[in-house]
C-alpha cells in the first residue's frame, strides 16, 4: 500500500471496521442480491502451492458492498493497493480511519507510541466486556498496567516445561482416537483442533480435575457468544467515542452464564484450597496473593482465567487446522517434515524437549501463522491526537494495523501468497515488525511462547502417524468475522502413515 493523502469518506478499506451483525433469512437473501464476496484464488503447480485468498478488489466497492461485505469476511474488502506497505487514512461517517501497512509505522504506534495506542478499539471492548470484563486482552491504563505481570508470569516461557507433559497427554490421545477410527474416516478438522486445544488449555488453566463437560461448556459458551458478538458498533462510528454498549439476548446471556459458572467454580475451589497445584489458576491465585498491590477478587480471578482460556484454545486451534491444509497441498514439504520427525524421535512420539530440532516442524507452523494470522486486525484507539508520518490523527480515531495486509506486502515479502515455510527456517532473517501474529511491543501476546510450542508438538505427534487430506473438490475460503477459519470447517480423511502401522 502507497503513502497516501488522507482521502475524505472514501470506501477502499471500510471492511476492517467489523460486520454488522444481523441474523435472520431476509437479511441473508438480500446480502446475496446486493453482495457478491471476491472471488478464491489457489494455485497448484509442481512443487509450489498458493494457498486460497480472497482475490484483491479492483475498484473501490460503494457503501452497501462495504457494510453487507464487513458482515461476510473481514479480509474480502481490500484493494491490491493495499497489498503493498504504507498508510492510509479514510472516514467512515464521523468517525476518522487510519490504516497502518508499514514496519517502521507499526513500531512507531505500538513501541513509540504505545501510551497513545494501547487501548483496543471500542467495537472490541464492548462486544468482549460482558464475557471477559476488565481481563487483560480488552483492558488498558492502570488495570492492565497492574495485571499484565501476573498473567505474564504465569504463560512466561520458562514454565513450558510444567505444561509440556500436558500438551504431550492431550494430542497423544487424539492420536489414540484417530488410530481406532476405521481408514480413511472424515472429520472436521476445526471441531477436533478445538477439541485438543481445549484439552490442553482447560487443564493447563484450571487443572487436570476439571470434568471434561465442564471443559466443553465452556468451549460451547465462548463458540455461542463469538456467533452473536457485534464487532462493528454503529455508536462508535456516529461519534460516541466508547461506542454503545452491545445489545444482549437470551442466546448471549446463556453463552456467558455458561462460562462464568464454569470458570468462578474453578476459581472458588482454588480458593477454598481444594483445586490442582500448580495449574494457572493456582499460579495466578498465589501471585496474586504475594503482590504488594491491592489483590484482585473473585470477579478479576475469573476475568483473567477465562481471557487465557479464550486465547489459548482458539487461536492455536485455527493455527493448526490451517497447517494441516497447507501440508495436504504441498507434499514436498509433508515429506521433510516426516524425514525431521523421523531423524529426531526414530519411533517414539515426540516430545516438548526435542523441538529445538524440529525446525521444519516450527516453520511450517509460522508460516500458517503468517499466511491466515488467528486474529488477522490489530485495531487501537488514539488516545490523543498525534500524527503517523504524514498523517494527521485525530483524537479517538481508528488505528487499524492488519496483520493479514502486512503478511502478505508484496514489497517486504519474497512470493508473499505461496507457502514457503523455509523461509522461517534456522537462519532466515525476519523483520519483527512485518511478522506480528502474535501483536508486538509491550502488548504483545504474553502466551505466544506457549502458543507455538504447543501448535508445534501437537503437529509432530499427530504428523508422525497420521496424514490428513482435505475432502477432494472441497472449496476452501478464509473467513474472518471474530478469529480467521476456514468457512464451514474443514472436512478431510484421517490415514494412517505406513510407518505408523508399526508402532
């Protein structure tokens, strides 16, 4: 993307502010009437494989293609021009909008700058307020100032080893459940990522005692509220500055009993003394009980536990499917990961310990993480006026960083749109400011370590018995409404590799 002169009210770009969210058969006919989304793009040839993209826009799309496509797909709205590093500024309504493109830019708001940008957009906080509260993802100033060294101590990377055993636990026994399903069984690959992230974050956040109805109750909560979530929030847009508090409903209120009842049950036992030692509940309750500040409540136990617990399964759910259909289209990279996993674990399964050798393994997990990032818009609030190089900001006003743009910027990265995940191998130098899965600066994910240590392993030990191939002629899109999955799921067989046979 271009420097660019602000532009007053133009479109390009709009569907990053979010989707409005309205359900309901007529709205969906005349979506289908007025809308048409981009269309795919996936290549095959010999040895190279372009995974499926929306194709890039080729004119600016008027006001009811922006709005009706928001509602479709986050990602679908964007011009080629976008696809290039810079900045640009547009308005939606009052409401003043600026699009971060560039490495030296995202340093600038989220380094520099970071006092001026820490706060999250409204349409984010108020459609996550009512399910996480003040947790650490959505809060800012003196509460996150205060949480974040709790929530960071506990995730830090050097208690890894704490939760490896668990990690290793969990994907072995999806590994035992696809090897009693007869050849060749078809699963949805989103349904059994989420299962085995859900595993391994609910035992590592509340403890191996947690009933596993419980553990779903609490994924099925957070699945229904991010379903009827707003993320848009006209009021925002209108000139309310925090935006307008989000409209509830059965649907929704039941969605967050679920996972409130779960978690703060979890956290009373802690309490009470009676819960796991050493999972991140008991972690985060004796941290907070060694702090000299004024120690958090039940209420911000359970805003904390539930945040981790949101962050952890689904992010590195989606991360792992979307591996998976890499690796089913590029055999010749499958092949040297099997030959790595050979040559470091022989026939026993692999381990937290052996991951600093499983390069391949890591690399191709960074390059799902570049091509379709969990979270693909970083959006912030301005604080305060202030300018982005030759941008004036308005105060209040929109920053949007998009880390689906920056990923696949023609000019910072070699063949942006093809799969090359040696380009992440031993070695390979990568500006820390064009790759940002995981955000960057001071709020930058505190569980990242976790997160791609745990997709990593997951990978290995699932990788080392099993192929998995996507249902043939099945069209895979990128959607993004709250997190980036592929639409309708993922269909694909469960093979068992030749190799595996023998163990």
């Amino acid at each position: 993307m271009h420097d660019r002169p602000p532009a007053s009210d133009s479109a390009s770009g709009l569907a990053a502010a979010g989707p409005l969210s309205k359900p309901g058969a007529f709205w969906n006919k005349a979506t289908s009437w007025l809308y048409r989304p981009a269309p795919i793009v996936e290549r095959r040839s010999p040895g190279e494989f372009v995974p499926c993209h929306p194709q890039p826009l080729r004119k600016d799309p008027n006001f009811v293609q922006i709005v009706l496509g928001a509602r479709h797909n986050l990602i679908g709205g964007w011009m080629a021009d976008h696809y290039r590093s810079g900045i640009d500024s547009f308005r939606i309504a009052r409401r003043q909008i600026v699009v971060v493109n560039s490495p030296e830019h995202i340093k600038y708001v989220l380094v520099t700058r970071h006092a001026n940008f820490e706060r999250k957009s409204p349409q984010m906080r108020r459609a996550l307020e009512a399910l996480l509260g003040d947790g650490l993802f959505i809060s800012d100033g003196d509460v996150w100032k205060k949480r974040r060294p709790l929530v960071a101590d506990i995730v830090h990377k050097r208690r890894l080893p704490e939760f490896g055993q668990t990690m290793e636990d969990a994907a072995l026994s999806v590994a035992d459940e696809w090897a009693r399903l007869p050849e060749g069984t078809e699963v949805e690959l989103t349904e059994e990522m989420g299962r085995l992230t859900a595993a391994i974050i609910s035992r590592a956040v509340f403890g191996k005692s947690i009933a596993r109805e419980a553990a779903q109750q609490v994924v099925d909560g957070f699945s229904t509220y991010q379903r009827a979530a707003d993320s848009f929030n006209l009021g925002y847009f209108l000139g309310a500055d925090e935006g307008w508090p989000a409209l509830g409903g059965r649907r929704r209120r039941r969605a967050i009993a679920m996972v409130h009842g779960v978690v703060e049950s979890v956290v009373n036992a802690h309490l009470a003394g009676e819960g796991d030692a050493g999972s991140m509940v008991d972690l985060l309750i004796r941290r907070n009980q060694r702090s000299t500040a004024a120690p958090l409540d039940v209420t911000a136990l359970r805003n904390e536990a539930a945040t981790i617990f949101m962050a952890g399964h689904e992010t590195t759910a989606t991360t792992l499917t979307w591996a998976w259909y890499l690796l089913a289209n590029a055999p010749w990279v499958a092949q040297k990961l099997h030959e790595e996993i050979e040559a470091v674990c022989g026939s026993r399964p692999p381990t937290l310990s052996d991951l600093p050798q499983l390069g391949w393994c890591r690399a191709v997990i960074q390059e799902a993480l570049r091509l379709y990032p969990p979270v693909p818009l970083l959006p912030r609030q301005a604080i305060e006026a202030d300018r982005i190089g030759h941008i004036a900001v308005e105060k209040s006003a929109l920053i949007m960083i998009a880390p689906w743009l920056l990923h696949r910027a023609v000019d910072l990265w070699d063949k942006p749109n093809h799969f090359l995940p040696e380009r992440f191998l031993e070695g390979a130098s990568i500006n820390p400011f064009a790759f940002i899965p995981f955000a960057v600066g001071p709020r930058i994910c505190p569980g990242m370590n976790f997160g791609q240590d745990e997709a990593t392993l997951c990978l290995a030990i699932l990788a080392q018995r099993f192929t998995v191939t996507p249902r043939e002629g099945y069209k895979v899109e990128p959607v993004c409404r709250l997190t980036l999955r592929p639409n309708g799921g993922l269909p694909a067989r469960v093979m068992r590799r030749p190799t595996a046979r023998l163990m």
